[in-house]
C-alpha cells in the first residue's frame, strides 16, 4: 500500500446517515427504452434511458457493471442497485442512462470473451449516444467494481467524461487486486487458520504463476506443474500435522485453468490501473465500504487518492459491504437475505456530490 501522508487527497470516513428526498409525481423521471450500437457495429445494445422531469438542460450519467453478467438493474443478489441510482438522479435533474451488459437481455455479444478494455470501449459507446440526447450538457460515468475500471480507462481516452464516481471501482493492479480479495474472502470464511494457511499458499502460487505466463503457451502446463508440486508438499505436511483427520479442503485447478486462459482474466492480470488515473483531471469521487471483502478499501482509495488529480474526493463508508449495504457477516453468502438496493448514505454522498453539476 502506497503511503498516504503522501495523498493530496484526504480520505474521509462519511457517517452521514441520510434517507433520499421524496419527490412529487410531478417531479418524476420518465423512462424508456433504447438501443444503439458500437463504432464498428459488432455490438447492439439494449438499455434504459431515465430523463429527468421538468428541465430542458441535465448532466448525463452512464451505469457500468461490475464482474459478471448484469443485466440493466445492476441485478446482483437480488439487488437492484442501478436501477435504484437511476432514479434517484434523475429525481434530483441527471439523466442516467444504463444497459444490458454483452450476452445478457437485449444486448448481443459473447460476455465471456470481453475484457474491461472492451467495457471502456461499450462506456464510450455510451456516452457518444447520450451527447445526442435533447438537453444533455456533460456526460459522465459511474462504474461500481469492475465498472470503476472501465470507467477510469475510459475517462483517460476520451476528453467527453466530465466526472467519474466509482463505486468500489477497482483502481489496484490486477493481480494485487486478485490477492487482496482472495485474502479477505479466505480470512473471513469459517474454516480452521491451519486450512486458511494452504488456502494463501496456492492461490498466490497460482496467481503468480498465471501472471508470468499469461498471453504465452506455456501458461496451462505451468499453472498444472505448479499444483501439482504444491499438492505433492501439501499432502506429506497434512499427512505429518493432522494424521488420522479427512481432509476437506479443495482447489478446484481444472475450472481455474478454464478462466485462467480465457483473454478476460489474462487481460485483468496484466492489467495497472496508475497510467489511466494520471491521465484522468476532472472531477472524480471514488466511494468504499469498509465491510469490502471484494475490493478492501485502503489500498483501493490509496490507488485512486495519489494519482496525482487536484479533483479528487475518496471516501470510505463504515459498515457497508461491496453491494453498499449494511451488513452482519459481510460475507458474499450473507447477500440475498441484506434488504434495500443501495444503503442510504451511499446515495447522500453520491448525491452531495453532484450537487455542484446541476
């Protein structure tokens, strides 16, 4: 973790606890559905355009997803956090628009073969189409966890992002990012710290071992050498330290193997987040929560508060997890029994701070 008496930036823990305005019927957004396509036409996607009631001019927003097929809603657990946001923005005069991610509902495209640079791509694509819409002056982006990647490669290639919010949007390297959540969901799973040990120990040898061959022929042979002289070490020290006990622990190589070489987790890999945020100097509000397993918030807000942006604003939300909700456990089993779409104080401090574009 880079050292953050170094920061420009301050990182502010938020405590406001604040429930949206209700707005009257008068007031409300109208939605409709869209579509549009890419600059070479390959992908044609489906979304959802949210216009605020009663103003001739508004900023403009597009929603990026996380990791993993979303459709328009930001459906995650049963979560519908995008949908949430949408219309509260609107309901406070920003136009929002958000889709269908490739291979999912009315969009087309093979999800599985996407990297985050094609998702910058599909964000670009976005914003073109909202720069044509009656009444839009600025466009921009907010993207959560993955989505906050896309944003900020997106926000450094084009000068037609005029603010970026992330929202547990990943901002350390891939690989840092991949140990970092690793770690957490091992430390916080309710096995012995004997099992969480072995656990650290491959999945760093296997990411390691993914992250210098990724992109050449060697990387299957090398990751299969690598368990396999692991599971050789590890089977004579259980053998040795737990004699006589089963052993349940499980590294499932063939379905890491599977995603391992597809171009999405090779891209993501290799992927360093720092050249695109020093590229990025408009206004940028990056948002955590501190109950976080997927994407642990210090090294993520350190990542984006010492890029070097004078604009910057980080703040880390106390007991909300990756979905911005309250949680108990904050584990990732814990996420269909949390109520809500987006925790109240997450939206106040989205909110506040786009205050100052209206």
């Amino acid at each position: 973790m880079r050292n953050a008496g170094r920061f420009s930036a301050v990182i502010v823990i938020c405590m406001m606890v604040c429930l949206p305005r209700v707005y009257s019927q008068a007031d409300a957004p109208q939605s409709r559905n869209v579509y549009f396509s890419n600059k070479d036409k390959s992908i044609r996607f489906g979304g959802t355009l949210t216009i605020p009631a009663n103003r001739k001019s508004f900023p403009a927003v597009v929603l990026l997803s996380g990791t993993g097929k979303q459709d328009r809603d930001g459906t995650m657990a049963g979560h519908k956090m995008f949908k949430a946001l949408a219309d509260s923005l609107a309901a406070m005069g920003v136009a929002v628009l958000r889709t269908d991610d490739r291979g999912t509902g009315e969009t087309n495209g093979v999800y599985e073969t996407t990297t985050t640079k094609d998702f910058a791509d599909d964000a670009l694509a976005a914003i073109n189409y909202l720069r044509l819409q009656p009444g839009v002056t600025r466009t921009g982006l907010i993207g959560h966890s993955e989505g906050g990647a896309a944003a900020i490669i997106a926000a450094a290639a084009s000068k037609n992002v005029a603010f970026v919010i992330t929202l547990a949007g990943l901002a350390t390297s891939g690989i840092e990012a991949l140990k970092l959540q690793n770690s957490a969901i091992i430390d916080a799973a309710p096995i012995s710290a004997y099992d969480k040990n072995r656990h650290h120990t491959i999945t760093t040898l296997m990411f390691d071992t993914a992250y210098r061959y990724a992109y050449t022929p060697e990387l299957e042979p090398r990751l299969r050498a690598t368990y396999a002289a692991w599971k050789h070490a590890d089977d004579s020290a259980y053998a040795k330290d737990k004699a006589g006990e089963e052993d349940h622990m499980r590294f499932f190589l063939e379905s890491y193997i599977r995603q391992a070489t597809g171009p999405w987790y090779q891209y993501h890999l290799r992927h360093n987040p720092a050249p695109f945020l020093q590229q990025i100097k408009v206004p940028f509000l990056a948002l955590n929560g501190d109950k976080d397993i997927m994407v642990p918030y210090k090294e993520n807000l350190a990542a984006i508060a010492g890029s070097g942006n004078p604009q910057v604003t980080v703040k880390v939300l106390p007991g909300l997890n990756h979905l911005f909700l309250h949680c108990e456990s904050c584990t990732n089993e814990e996420l269909p029994r949390l109520k809500g779409d987006i925790a109240p104080e997450a939206w106040t401090a989205i909110k506040n701070w786009m205050q100052s574009f209206l």
